[in-house]
C-alpha cells in the first residue's frame, strides 16, 4: 500500500461518497487508476464493505448499549454465532479487551433492551454482561 493507496482510504473513511472522479482530481491520476486501486484495496481484504452511519433514535431505536460479554471458552464460538443472528445486535467483536465479546444492540425501548440482557445471561456458557447505554452520539 503507497501513499496514493492511504490518501484514497482517507477520502472513503471521511466520505465513502467521495466518487471516483473526484478522488482523481485530488491524486492527479486517471479514474480507472482509481478504480483499480480501489479494487485492489477490496481483494486484499482492507477495504472490507461500504457503509453508511445512521442516529438509530431518528429509527425509533432509543435504547441502544455497547455490551461486553465474558465466557466459558468452550462456549465462545457458539456464543459469538448466536448474537450474530439476533436482529437486534448489530454488529459482534471478538475482543482482547475488558471482554470476551462486544456488540452493539438497538432495541426500540428501555424494556425491550432490558428482556435481550435477560435473554444473554442465560445464554448457556456466558459468564458476565456488561452493558454500557449510550445516551447520545456526539
């Protein structure tokens, strides 16, 4: 990866809008240079998807938490590939950090929230839940 490579994964994590033309202009190459690079980036696995960033409360989500889950080692795939498929989790990481697992889940209210924690720690295998709830986005 050269310094034209980390100026185009600059301008697609600023803006994953920017568009190929205009990401030319700023290198001063041609778009199908771009174009290439971009997919380039893609194969080799740093550029991963595109995506967009949304206020879940304008959704109607306004319980949303950041929860770090701790488990039976034996458990942790098992764990991981069931908070995958829940609707309401977002998104799940393995983590070296505080805990094992972290995800971040959206739920419409503050009961609805609380039935999903309730919901986990039961979840054969888990050890802690340590939910975090985000008030606002900054």
């Amino acid at each position: 990866m050269d310094e034209r490579d980390k100026a185009i994964l600059n301008a697609l994590i600023a803006d994953s809008r920017t568009s190929y033309v205009e990401l030319a202009k700023r290198l001063r190459i041609t778009e199908a240079a771009v174009r290439k690079r971009v997919k380039n980036l893609e194969e080799s696995g740093i550029i991963q998807h595109f995506t967009i960033r949304v206020d879940p409360s304008v959704l109607g989500y306004n319980s949303v938490a950041i929860i770090g889950i701790d488990t039976d080692p034996g458990f942790l795939s098992e764990i991981y590939e069931a908070l995958r498929r829940m609707r309401n989790i977002k998104y799940v990481s393995l983590s070296s950090g505080d805990h094992m697992l972290m995800f971040e889940a959206w739920c419409k209210t503050q009961k609805e929230l609380s039935a999903l924690i309730s919901h986990i720690k039961k979840m054969r295998g888990v050890t802690k839940v340590c939910p975090a709830i985000l008030l606002r986005n900054v």
